[in-house]
C-alpha cells in the first residue's frame, strides 16, 4: 500500500512540473501552437526512448542477476570441496594408478588463464580416470561419504546450483556412489562383477569431481588469489600438504 501511494505521488508530482512548465512558456511567449507541436514531437519519441531504455535496463538486470546467481553458486560449490570434495578426490586420486600423469598435465597448464584451462580440459578429455582400490578401500569410502549423506542432499536441494548442470551430475555421480556402498552389508565379500562396478561408479564420480575442481580453482585463480594460493599449498594432487607458505 505505502509503495502503491509513493508512485501515485510521485506520477502526480512529475506531471505538474510539466504542466506548470508548460504554463509559464505559454505565459512568457504566448505561442500555443508551438507548445503543442513540440508536445505531440516529444511524445511521438516516447516510445522510441522507451524501448532503447528498456532494453538497456533490461540487460543491465540480467547481466547484474546473472553474476549475483553465480556469486552465490561459486560460494556452494566452494563449501562442497571444503567439507567433502577435496578430500574426496585425494583419496580416490591416490587409488589412480595414472595418477603422475594426470598430475604433470595439470603442472604443464602453468597459470590457470582462459587458454591454459580449455587446453587443459581437452588434454583430460582421453583420460581414462579410472581408479584401483582394494576391498577394504570401498569400507573406508563408504563411510566417508555417509557421514556426509545430508550435507549432500541439501546441496542437491540449492536452488543456486540449478543452472550448473555438470556440478548437477557430481553431486548425482557421488550421490548415486553412496547409495551403491551403503545398500551392500559386507563390501569385503561382493562379487568380482560387483566390484567392477562399484569401481565403475567410483571411476565416474572421480571424473566429474576433477573437472569440477578445475573449474572451482579457475574461479579461485581470477576472483580470490588469497583462497586460491591456499587451495594450492593443500592441493588433493599433492603428495603432501604444505599449509605453511615457504
């Protein structure tokens, strides 16, 4: 209501300035038919006027949205590796028994520019991310990754990550994995063809987690370098963590 009386306020405000400008020509010069010739000319521009500043406005908001959306989808995304995804991906990285490959691929990128991350991604395209873990290994997954079964689902249900449908497919990969693990009693007694495709499972999630983590330390290099240096010193695709800055 109080919004609804502001701009009736301010509409009836704004046309008598006009009509009191209007007035004072007529006053000082007399010349009626000139305020209305010049009045049906400003007029017949009005929606010319009004169509250039709604496109440019309109642009302005989606362009403004678009970044706020995104601002808060990288901040989501960033609580994911903190509270799982980055120690997820080094533990499946050291079951990767191509793991120096994939290591020296990503230290050949150099600084993380724009040319430096599309080449790296096609470099990884042909990479197999398939993973060799033990029995005992798929016990010590499975409870990783159920303890942190609700942090997971929440995420699923932000609508901030609607719009990014490869971090979308992560979390169902990792998603789906932790259904697998934890529908099985004893993980050091299925099947070898059950096992193969548990390691399936976990192969695909290791593929989708790398990717993504690429992107969020791209984001990292260009917005935060204080985070990114961090991200860095404690990197999953390290052989060990060097949290002091030497």
């Amino acid at each position: 209501m109080q919004r609804i009386k502001w701009t009736v306020l301010l509409a009836l405000g704004l046309l008598s300035t006009s009509m009191v400008i209007y007035s004072l020509h007529y006053l000082v010069f007399g010349d009626l038919n000139f305020i209305t010739r010049g009045w049906l000319a400003s007029l017949a521009f009005v929606p010319i006027q009004g169509l250039v500043v709604t496109l440019i406005i309109a642009e302005l908001m989606v362009i403004m949205s678009r970044g706020a959306r995104m601002q808060k989808m990288n901040m989501v995304i960033g609580v994911f590796f903190s509270e799982l995804g980055t120690d997820l991906l080094r533990s499946l990285y050291i079951s990767d028994p191509q793991a120096m490959t994939l290591r020296e691929t990503f230290e050949s990128a150099g600084d993380l520019n724009v040319r430096e991350v599309v080449s790296l991604f096609k470099k990884i395209d042909d990479y197999p991310f398939r993973i060799n873990v033990d029995r005992p290994a798929l016990d010590d997954l499975r409870q990783m990754l159920t303890a942190r079964r609700d942090f997971m689902v929440r995420l699923l249900e932000n609508p901030s990550l609607l719009e990014n449908e490869n971090f979308t497919n992560l979390l169902w990969a990792i998603f789906h994995l932790t259904e697998e693990l934890d529908a099985r009693a004893d993980l050091s007694t299925v099947p070898e063809s059950d096992f193969e495709h548990l390691k399936g499972d976990i192969s695909r999630s290791y593929g989708h987690l790398f990717r993504e983590w690429l992107v969020y330390m791209r984001h990292l290099h260009d917005n935060y370098p204080f985070l990114y240096s961090f991200a860095m010193r404690t990197s999953p695709i390290e052989p060990e963590k060097q949290v002091e800055v030497v």
